[in-house]
C-alpha cells in the first residue's frame, strides 16, 4: 500500500517535472516564435557556440560601432543601455562595465546635476551641452552630449546619446589663444621699442641742434676780432698791393664763414622753434628789388645774368623783412651756385589773387636737379650730388633755411626741374597782406660827422676783441677806454666819464649784467648809453638787457658799422 | 561577462515576504537589440517592483560561451530568478510584460 502510495507520490513528481519541462520548452518555442530572442546557443563539438541574428540593422549597428564619436542608447534614468567602443575608450573602460552603469556615472560631479536636468530635456526632444567625462585615469575629457528622444519597439521610450570629444578642438583654442595672446604681447613690445627708440631719436634730434647752435656760436666768436683787424688794416694797413690781395682774402673767407656760420645757427633755431618772426607790412617787389642789387655782385662773379621781373605796383605781404630779403638772397646764391658761367638766372614775382598769395620763382639755366632728389631738397644738409668734389661749397643748408623761413611765413616752398642740365626752379608762396596797406618805413636819418669825440669804455676780458675794437673806434675819431673786468671798469668810469659803454655780458667774476647795474648807481652817467654786446641775440636775450639796464643789445661779431650807426644816434635815444 | 552591479541590492530590512532579496541572472549575447531590450525591461520592472532589493548579473555569451551549460541556456536573451527560489527562466526581451511578471511570480499565474 505505501509502496502504492510512493509509487504515486514519484509519478507525481515526475509528472510535475515534466510539466515544468514542458512549459519550458514552450515558452522558449514560443519567444522564438514570437521573435523575443535573437541569438541560440548551438552545441558543436561539445563546445557552446552563440548564434546571433543579423536583423536588418546590421549596417547601421555596424556603423555605430566603428563610429569616431561615442555613441550611446540611455533607458530610464540615464541607465546605459547599448554603448559603441568608442565611448568605452573615451572612459577608459571595457564595454561591460559601460552598459548597465548610469551615464552620469561617467561625468564630472560637477557636471552631474546639470545632465539629469539636460536628460530630463533630452527625453522630451533634443538638448546639448558641454560636459567633462571622467576617465579611469583620472583625467577629464571635454565631451559635447547631445541627446534625442527616441522610441524603441520593445523598450519604449530612450534617449540617444552622441558624445563628442572636445580635446583636440580645446587644445586648438588654447593654442590659438596662447598665440594671439603671445602676438598682442610682441606687439606691445615692439610698439613700447619702437616708442622708445622715436624717443631717443628726437632726443637726440635735439641734443644735435642744440650742439649746432652752440656749435655755430663758439666757432662766430673768434670772427669778431678778426674782423676788427681786417678793419684796421684796411685804414692803416701798408699798400702793399700783395698785402692788401692777401688782406681782401681774410675779408672774403671770414664773411664767408660768418654766413655759414649764421646758416647753421638759424637753422638750428628754427629747428628748436627758437626763432621768431618780427612781422611789419612790406613791399615784396621793393625787398626782392633791393635783394636782387645785393646779389648783382654774386651773379656777376659767376659770369651769370640776372634779370628781374616784378610788376610795377608795390606787392604787400606782412613779414620779417630781413628774413625774407635772406630767403631772396639764399635762392639767389642757390641759383648762381648750381650754374655756369654764360648761364642766366631770372627772379620773378606775381600775385595770385584767387588765392591770395604772392609768389616767387627764381629760375635758372644750371645743372638742374635729379627727380629723386627734388623730394629731399629743403631738408638740412642734403645737397644734392655729394660726387662733385664738393665744387660747390656750403652745407647744404640755404635751401632748408628757406623753407623753414617761409613756413614761420604761413607760406610754402617748391622746386621744378626736368632734370639734370635742364635747370631747376624754386618758388615760394606769401599770403598776401589785407587791403588798406601803407608803406610803414622808418628810414634812418643819418646824423652829421661828431663835433665833439665821444668817450667809449669798452668792458670786454677778451684781449683781442678789446683791443682791436679800441683801435677801430681811435681810428674814427673816438676817445677809447679799455676794462679787462667789471671791478676795472668801475674803477676808472668816474674819472673817464663813459658817454657810451660797450659791456660784454659774459665777463668773469662780474657779469655784464651786475656792472651795468653798478654803473646805474653812479648819477654821473644818468645820461651815459649802457650797449650790451653779447654772443647770444635771442629776443629773450635782449630783454633780459633791457631789464637790467642796457640801453642797447648788440650780437656777436658786432658789424662796425652797425656799431657806427649806434654811435651816431644822438645821447638819449634807444637803439 | 564582468557582470556590472546594477541595482542596489544589499539594503537591511524586516524579513517577509515583500522583503525578499531577489538576485537574477540575465544572458545576453553581447549587445543585440534583444539583449538590450530585456535588460531595458527588466531594470524597468525591477525598479517599479523590487525597487532596492534586487541584483542583476549580466552574463554575456559572446565572450564566454561555456557559461551556458550551467543554466542550460538554449535562446537568448534568458532571465534566470536564483533567488528566491525555486529557479525560474524567463526566454525573451521581456517585452510582454504581463508574461514577464507571471514568470518571475511577481503577479498570480492565469490559468493554462
């Protein structure tokens, strides 16, 4: 009976059993059927080899997987449910730690936060961002996440992920930004350099003129007793025919060094805007006339003819008229300079009157000028063709000193020439001065021979300009007394009582400024004329003699007869 | 297959039968669209129903084939229930769910 009932309980068992096997197999009969399943294993060989069934897609998983950008299917709250190997290599994992994991597993925590809200989005439609992942290593990778709802027969709803590394595109932007950076960098560098050498430049642009000024002055000093002695010889010298050649020839030189001399000075002044324009209404016809005879002589030496064409009524402008008879003068001597003997040189002026200018052309028949060089014409030092031996004398610097004269002007210079042995023409342009002009000339009124002679002390500590001076003076009828100090011309004033003091400014111990000033105390000499003689003839110069106390202020070397004309205006007046 | 651990498993509860610990075994074949698609199903389910009690191992038979004999594994995917017991297979993506649940005895059989 209990065998019975064993017996039965077995069979039940095994029913059950089989039953379970059954179901088993149906159930797995049936998902093939119904295509859940799409891979077997297969026993071959007493070994398990796994079939898979390539679906359709096959191309495309195939694409996926080999794809160079990370490439991921994420299910319910970012779980990753399909991922290519290149997204594994981006996190440096094997691909079955990737699957399964929540994406945000691989991000930064800083950037975990953001791509839940970013998944959140990206389950509704698409969204994108910057991301870091986190490699194994450690390291970060700039990734861009883009994400797109998509929905999967059999899953239901996902997000496609696309990750794209930002590494090289980062690394490119730094090093562009490193580049630009570096660039502004030398740019600035370069800019500061070149700032500072601009600096250094007109530094030393200015040292130089300042050089040439002091230059030009110290080396006019000497003429001035020379010229004395030429004086003096002239009056008292033998008759030796050979002497006087050779006496004519100092003359010449040291006129001729004293305007090179005084080129250089006023160039350098007017390089240092130190030189001021002492404006009055002119007659240019009549300054360019008077320039002109000045000149004759220059032309004539040269073998050169030189014609005038000005227009018969008088041209006013308002200007310096020394220094614009120098500008005549300069283009003038340029011209006789550059031309040979037979050729022929014509000075002109005319009036501009829709522009209001007064123009002057001098033209000439000379070895005229190279195309290249007319540009740096009317720069200091550049005369043109160095390669002449130097025949034609000079520094170079009429032309320069022309421009800059008549810039102080508000005019402009130019120069014409159709090339060499064609001539050249420079010209010049002056506003013309308002209507309702009068001739304005304080003509000097030469005074008679003296009746009485005048008494002179001549305060100097040079030896040689004192000396020849006192000769020259003797030699015209003065009575001439010498201090070699300020403390000596003190001491013999109220005895020799000076009608007229020629005071150097620069004399040693006692300026010439303090010895005026004593003198001034001395009641005996109210009426004496005080005359600062002195190297330096800036407008400031002579006011700072005015104010000390000087009647009159003379330049360096002082002409003789500048000194004359001095003397010979009456006791009182200003000179 | 390494067999990522997905799900937090290990939680500390009273024992009953709601807090039964459930550790199941899904076999796929590297990252089929099946495969996938029952690894989508199932950490669904497991989330909606087991939520913090549960543990899947993935076993992928690409890379080790001979895996198969232990749970005698014909078609894949399969899911296999260790725990609790008894042993339960599940053939397929798991996409009908209803079947899904009924086979993991997470809602009473039908009959037949």
């Amino acid at each position: 009976m209990s065998e019975a009932v064993t017996a039965g309980n077995d069979l039940m068992l095994r029913i059950h059993d089989l039953t379970l096997q059954l179901e088993e197999a149906e159930d797995t009969l049936r998902a093939l059927r119904h295509g859940e399943v799409d891979a077997i294993v297969v026993k071959a060989d007493a070994e398990e080899q796994i079939y898979t069934l390539k679906g359709a897609d096959h191309a495309y998983r195939v694409l996926f997987e080999t794809l160079n950008e990370g490439a991921l299917t994420l299910g319910l709250e970012g779980t990753v449910l399909w991922a290519n190997s290149c997204f594994a290599q981006f996190v440096g994992l094997p691909l079955e730690q990737v699957v399964g994991a929540p994406f945000e597993s691989f991000l930064s925590p800083a950037d975990r936060e953001r791509f839940l809200a970013l998944h959140e989005a990206g389950r509704k439609g698409n969204s994108k961002t910057e991301a870091s992942l986190v490699h194994a290593s450690g390291s970060l990778v700039p990734v861009m996440v883009s994400l797109s709802a998509v929905y999967l027969a059999g899953i239901g709803e996902t997000c496609t992920a696309v990750v794209t590394d930002l590494t090289e595109l980062r690394q490119a932007q730094e090093a562009l930004q490193q580049a630009n950076t570096e660039l502004e960098a030398r740019v600035a560098a370069r800019t500061a350099e070149l700032t500072r050498l601009n600096q250094a430049l007109a530094n030393a642009d200015q040292r130089k003129d300042r050089f040439l000024a002091m230059l030009a002055h110290e080396l006019r000093n000497p003429l001035g007793p020379i010229r004395n002695a030429i004086e003096l010889l002239k009056r008292w010298g033998p008759p030796d025919p050979r002497l006087v050649r050779a006496r004519g020839i100092i003359d010449r030189q040291v006129k001729h060094q004293a305007r090179l001399l005084d080129d250089l000075l006023d160039v350098s002044r007017i390089a240092q805007g130190k030189i001021r324009i002492h404006s009055s209404r002119l007659n240019l016809a009549q300054l360019i006339r008077d320039a002109a005879e000045d000149c004759r002589g220059i032309a004539e030496e040269s073998g050169l003819s030189l014609c005038l064409e000005l227009p018969d009524e008088p041209v006013w402008v308002d200007g310096d008229a020394i220094r614009l008879a120098q500008v005549v003068t300069n283009l003038l001597q340029n011209a006789a300079k550059f031309s040979n003997a037979g050729g022929r040189v014509v000075l002109s002026l005319s009036t501009e009157p829709q522009n209001g200018m007064a123009r002057v052309k001098v033209r000439d028949t000379g070895i005229g000028i190279e195309r290249e060089m007319l540009p740096r014409l009317f720069e200091s030092f550049s005369q043109a063709d160095s390669s002449l031996d130097r025949s034609r004398d000079g520094l170079g610097l009429g032309l320069a000193l022309v421009k800059g004269i008549v810039e102080l002007h508000q005019g402009c210079v130019s120069a014409h020439s159709d090339g060499p042995g064609h001539g050249a023409e420079f010209s010049f342009l002056l506003p013309l001065a308002a209507a309702g002009a009068t001739e304005a000339l304080d003509a000097p009124s030469p005074m008679g021979a003296q009746t009485r002679p005048l008494r002179i002390l001549i305060v100097e500590d040079n030896r040689d300009s004192a000396d020849s001076l006192r000769e020259l003076l003797e030699l015209a009828g003065y009575r001439v007394e010498v201090a070699y100090s300020g403390q000596a011309a003190l001491a013999i004033t109220s005895e020799f009582q000076p009608e007229v003091v020629l005071c150097d400014l620069g004399l040693p111990g006692m300026t010439g400024y303090e010895v005026v000033g004593a003198l001034r105390q001395n009641p005996s000499l109210a009426t004496a004329r005080m005359v600062a003689v002195s190297g330096y003839g800036q407008e400031e110069d002579k006011t700072r003699s005015r104010t000390a106390g000087f009647d009159a202020h003379l330049t360096k070397p002082v002409e003789f007869e500048e000194l004359q004309r001095l003397l010979q205006i009456p006791s009182g007046g200003q000179g | 297959m390494n067999a990522p651990d997905v799900g937090s498993g290990e939680e500390s509860g009273s024992p009953g039968a709601d807090e039964e610990f459930w550790d199941l075994r899904l076999y796929v074949a590297g990252q089929t669209s099946k495969s996938m698609a029952a690894f989508a199903n199932l950490k669904r389910i497991c989330e909606e129903r087991l939520a913090g009690r549960y543990h899947i191992e993935v076993v992928d038979l690409m890379q080790n084939p001979q895996l198969a004999k232990g749970d005698q594994i014909l078609a894949i995917p399969t899911l296999v229930r260790k725990l609790p017991a008894p042993i339960r297979k599940i053939v397929g993506d798991l996409s009908n769910n209803e079947r899904a649940l009924v086979g993991l005895d997470l809602r009473p059989r039908g009959g037949g």
